[in-house]
C-alpha cells in the first residue's frame, strides 16, 4: 500500500498566491480615461477601449474561476488536516 504524503506547506502557498492574485484582480480598474488623450489618435483610444471593456468582463469571469479554486484548496486543506488528525487518533489507540 502507499503512503500519501501532502505538502501543507506547498497548499497554504497556493492559497495565499490565489488570494493575491483574487485582490489584484477584483482592485485592477482600467485607466482608459486616464490614458484617453495620450493615445494621441481616435483609432487607437477606440480600439483600447475595446479591449478593456473586453477585458473587463473576462476579468470577472477569470476572478470567478479563481475564486472556486480557491475554494477547492481551502477544503483540501481542511480534509487533509481532519484525516491528518484521525489517522494519529487511531494509531494511538491502535498501539495502546
């Protein structure tokens, strides 16, 4: 039989980094009115607006995405953990 060996410390990192990158994405705003004059040309302030709009709704769908796997790494952190400490319980009453 093989053992299954979990890297807790591999699972928190993955947790914070998806929590990072949830914030960066639920803070990032476009600058597109910002950024308006500097285009210098109707063409390319249009076509810029295009793709933030664009990106602006891929953007929720993506954090949703996120989201969800953060949630998946919660309960697998959880589980383990919970199975982690019923495993010991019953060694230690197996071996008394």
């Amino acid at each position: 039989m093989a053992d299954l060996g979990v890297d807790y410390d591999y699972l928190y990192t993955i947790k914070k980094d998806l929590g990072t990158v949830r914030t960066e994405f639920k803070n990032c705003s476009g600058h597109q009115n910002d950024l308006r004059d500097e285009y210098g040309s109707l063409f390319v302030s249009g076509a810029m607006e295009e793709f933030t709009d664009n990106w602006n709704d891929h953007r929720k769908e993506m954090l949703g995405s996120i989201e969800k796997v953060g949630k998946l790494v919660e309960q697998a952190i959880e589980n383990f953990e919970k199975l982690d400490k019923e495993l010991a319980e019953a060694n230690k009453r197996k071996s008394k």
